[in-house]
C-alpha cells in the first residue's frame, strides 16, 4: 500500500510515519502544496496513493482545499468512484465546520489527535485498504 500523510506537527508525522510503515510505503509532507505535489507525482510515476492521511491545519493550503483538489482531479479524469484514493482527515481541533465540509468534498473518515491506533486500524479496514 503506498501511503502519504501530510502533516505539520513533527510529532504527530513521526507517529503516524512509525505505525502505518508496518502497511507500506510511506512518504511525508509538511504542508498542502506539497501534499498536491506528491499526489499527482505519484499519478504520473503509475504508482498512486492508496491512502492519504491529510491534516486540516495546514500551512500554505489547508487539508479541506487539499481534499477538493483531489477530488476535483479525479472527476476530471473520470476516476470511478471506488478507484478514489482514500482519505482519512486528521485533526486537533473539535471544529466540526471543517470535519463537515471535508465528508461533504469526500473523505472516507477522520482521527482526532492525538491519534488512537487501535480506532485508526478499525477504520483503515472498513475503507477496505487491509484485512
């Protein structure tokens, strides 16, 4: 499984980094730019996320725009809908304007921080991406 978190807080990328090395490939990104970057690079290399695990807060461009560019990109390319890469919004805040929008664009789930492996696991298999 390849996988991307994006993710501001050292911390928390190190931690989430660690735990979900033990289902694939793992890359890291600070900030949403760079979340964008690495996801259509790995598009165009063939080898595409299966997971995504976008922050909310994020600098440059915040985790919700994040999600909308994907998704956006993938109506565009015409993606059916169960090829979508999957994505689990991570977050501090207790916002539920932002949690609302981002199910509204498309996520398939979020983990409020600090991040309970076990609920993270559970949800990872409902969306189907290990047994």
């Amino acid at each position: 499984m390849n996988i991307l978190i994006a993710e501001d807080d050292l911390a928390s990328r190190r931690f989430l980094s660690k735990f979900l090395t033990q289902y694939g490939e793992v890359d890291l990104v600070v900030d949403g730019l760079e979340a964008l970057d690495a996801y259509l690079m790995a598009i165009k290399e063939k080898a595409p996320y299966d997971l995504i695990c976008l922050d909310i807060m994020m600098p440059k461009v915040d985790g919700v725009k994040v999600l909308k560019a994907i998704r956006e990109f993938e109506s565009k390319q015409k993606v059916a809908p169960e090829q979508r890469v999957k994505v689990i919004m991570t977050t501090a805040l207790a916002e539920t304007d932002y949690v609302n929008k981002a199910f509204e664009i498309g996520c398939e789930a979020y983990a409020a921080k600090p991040i309970d492996t076990n609920k993270l696991l559970d949800v990872i298999r409902k969306i189907g991406l290990i047994e």
